[in-house]
C-alpha cells in the first residue's frame, strides 16, 4: 500500500469522493484505509467457434458465455490475479467484462498502457486484457492504494485438434509381421513376431527415432505368438512362458512368479491378472499364484480366441474401481458367420468390502449401429477417457478394408463410433501388416507398423495441457 496518493488519482476518484460530500451532514459514514481484491470474476466473454457444415465447409461465429466457472487465484504477497486454467481457444480477450471484488468497499481503477493514467471501472465495462494489466485499488477513506497486475491466460490451442508427427521408418520393426506395444519404465518396448519368434525392441517415450534391441532374459524363447499374451499390472509386464508366469520391470529381465493352471494371460487392471484357465473360463489373480474363477453372464463360445486385445480405465466415479474391456474375434474356421468382433466387459472393484462381479458379454442385435467389426490384428488402447482401436483386413464374411479409420468408444466398449477428433495420420501406409496403438506417461499416442516400419506419435491438444 501507498500512503501518497499521486495527482491523478485523485482525480480519478474525485467524482466519487464528491458524491459522498453531498451526503446528509448528519448522517455518520464510517471510512476504512485498508483495502484489495478479495475476488475477480469473468462476468461475460465472447468466444469464437469454428464448425464444419456437412459439405465439409467452415463456418465460424461466436457465442457469449459466463467465465464464472474459470477461477481466479489472487496472490496478496505479490499482488498478482491469474486463472490456472485458461479460458477457451476463441476467447476475445479483447472484451472482457469483470466484476472485481474489493476489502471495505475499495474503488477499483485500470491503469492504461502509459502507466500515467488511471481510469475508473466498472462491471459494465468491456476490458481489453490481451495483456497483463495493472489494477489500481484506493481505499474507501482515499489514503491508501494497492496495485495488483492480472493475467488473463486463453488457450492458443483448440482443445481437440489432434497433430501426428512421424518419427521413424524402421526396418527392425518392417520385420515383424505381429506386434504389440507397452511403455514401462519410461521406454515404449515393442513385442514383435516374426513368425517364428517373439522379438522386443525399445525406445524412449521422448525419442520414437531410434531404436535398440531389448535382450529378452529368460530361459529359452519367446514363442511366435506369445506378444498377443503379454499384459501390463500396475507397472510390471507378464507373461506366460512354458507353462510358467514371468514378470518384468523393464520388459527385459524376466523372472518367475508362479506356474499356474491356465492357458494364457487375456487381460490386467491396475492389481489383477486376468487369464483362461484350464477349464476355458475367465480367471483372475492378485499375485499369479492364487486363481479364482470369475463369474461369466455368456457361454465360453462367446470368448474371444485370437487377435486378443484389453484396455482398462478407472470409473469416473471411483478411482478404486476400474472397468476392464476384452475384445477380440472368435475362430474363423468354427463360426464362419461372424461379422463383428465379441467383446466383453468386467467392473474390478479394489475398494473396501469388494464383490468378484461377473463378466459381462456385450451381445450384438440389430439396435446397436456401431459394433466392432470383425478385423484381424485388433490393438485397443484407453486414450484420455475413450478407448481406441484399430484393425486390418476384416475376417469373412466382415468386408472392411484395412486399417479404414480410428475406432472410438466413449462408453466402456458398447458402442464404436469414428470421432472426428481421432483420424489416423494422412501420411499412414495402410498396407502394413499389423498396427500396435499404445499410449504414454505424457499423454501421447502411438501408432507402430509392422510390415512397413513407420512410427507414428501424436496427442490430443486438451492431453498436454498442463
């Protein structure tokens, strides 16, 4: 606070100071010399929006809406005001009306880029804060001032434009004809069969250039087909090897856990294993020593018996409760009218007094328009708060072509929509012989081609906000 009030503040108060004159004479008006901001708030703000029309044209127009959602934080310490989360792309910082809140009826002034002048406001005015600017404060008995410097902070992004970036056209990962992706440890490791074999090579969630082998320490091979069981619990990958569960820290070093009865690993939330057991049921496992055989509302026909794939998520809700989504598609040789992929569902409850609820099989009828089709090398990863899929040539009698598009599901696997917001890269070579989608610490996605070596990394613009 001042104690010397300059010239022309108290010219800028004056009108007010001379309202108060004109008060009844008798009547007592208690005047205080503390004062500040307790509170500022977006009243009003105009926001562009672009739209696409259905012949794919651009139309943009602007709405007004409230800010009051958009919170102030005001630091008495440094007199600073700034909103953590910034305002919508679009937003005409240009025109802004506020309402300021101030201690003991403090009079609110805004300071002009000269910094010589101060001019007086109110919540009726429109405000141009595309750059920070300083708010003069002058208590209610006019003695004291307070200058606090705003910030008003707008996304220069929109929110759900998603950009690709190729990183690398590799010829160890054009090798593999199958393949599936994990990052652990801070590497995206790369599982990849070249029909004889399980391979893995590894790179950094920053990097996505270069890559390098990762010797895999275990006794003997990885079979061909072992990377379509390999799942991630918590922050540990594992696999079934010889009859025997290993598990890993780094993707690398491998080391036995237990040798359970079941036939392979199908699925992991964040504290269970999920796997078929020697009766073709779905099991679970907190430690992979001890089974337990889960409840199922669909007959072990309706299970999924290759081009197996999982995601699971947290409940909006609770976060010690996570759904896990398994899909994939049955034998081609045995149920040669399949058209869609079979896709089942299990809420894992880790909370106090937990039930073992059931798996539930998500039928197909001729309601739901948006089922998965029937597409071989499916790869399915959560990505913010939707599950994302992709797949190659669909399986007959399935006539979908290769890697057509970007399947979204924003309610748990039930439905399979094209998000406009989730489009494959333009550049991608759909002629590769298998995708793996995987996801990162940092928000980011990616896509990994087997047959053709393209990496592929890319993020949605609300995921990297900080």
């Amino acid at each position: 606070m001042r104690r010397i009030i300059a010239p022309f503040i108290i010219i800028l108060f004056a009108a007010t100071t001379l309202v108060s004159c004109f008060s009844d004479e008798n009547e007592d008006v208690a005047r205080f010399g503390d004062t500040g901001i307790n509170s500022f708030v977006i009243s009003n703000m105009k926001v562009y929006v672009t739209t696409k029309s259905s012949k794919g044209e651009d139309s943009t127009y602007f709405v007004r809406q409230s800010g009051a959602s958009f919170n102030f934080r005001i630091d008495q310490k440094k007199n600073e005001i700034y909103n953590p989360d910034s305002l919508p792309y679009g937003t005409d910082a240009a025109k802004l009306l506020v309402t300021v809140g101030t201690v003991n009826n403090g009079r609110v002034g805004l300071k002009m880029p000269d910094g010589k002048e101060i001019r007086s406001i109110t919540n009726t005015d429109s405000l141009d804060f595309t750059t920070p600017r300083t708010l003069v404060i002058l208590s209610n008995d006019g003695k004291n001032t307070r200058e606090y410097t705003v910030k008003v902070n707008v996304h220069k992004q929109k929110a759900y434009d998603f950009k690709w970036t190729m990183l690398a056209n590799n010829t160890d990962i054009a090798a593999f004809k199958m393949l599936r992706a994990f990052e652990i440890g801070g590497q995206i490791v790369v599982y990849g069969s070249d029909g004889v074999k399980t391979t893995a090579l590894q790179t950094g969630i920053g990097d996505g250039k270069t890559w390098q082998p990762l010797p895999l320490n275990l006794d003997g091979t990885l079979d061909a087909n072992a990377f379509q069981g390999i799942v991630k619990k918590g922050d540990r990958l594992y696999v079934m090897h010889d009859g025997k569960l290993l598990s890993s820290a780094n993707g690398g070093n491998w080391e036995v856990v237990a040798t359970p009865n079941v036939k392979k690993l199908v699925a992991a939330s964040g504290t269970k294993l999920f796997a078929i057991n020697a009766e073709g049921r779905l099991a679970s496992s907190t430690d992979g020593a001890e089974w337990t055989t889960d409840g199922m509302d669909g007959g072990t026909d309706l299970l999924p018996a290759t081009d197996i794939c999982y995601a699971c998520m947290p409940l909006r809700t609770n976060n010690d409760i996570e759904r896990v989504v398994l899909i994939g598609n049955r034998g081609a040789a045995t149920y040669t009218a399949d058209t869609t992929a079979v896709v089942w569902g299990k809420i894992d409850d880790n909370g106090n007094n937990a039930v073992n609820m059931p798996w539930a099989y998500y039928v197909v009828d001729g309601k739901n328009k948006y089922v998965m089709p029937r597409l071989a090398g499916l790869s399915m990863t959560k990505y913010g708060e939707r599950l994302l899929a992709v797949g190659g040539k669909g399986i007959p009698p399935c006539k979908t072509a290769a890697y057509d598009k970007i399947y979204t599901s924003a309610d748990g696997g039930i439905t399979w929509k094209n998000d406009i917001s989730y489009q494959l890269p333009g550049g991608i070579d759909k002629n590769a012989a298998a995708m793996a989608l995987a996801t990162d610490t940092d928000r980011h996605l990616w896509i990994i081609c087997a047959g053709t070596g393209q990496v592929w990394r890319g993020r949605l613009n609300k995921l990297g906000w900080k």
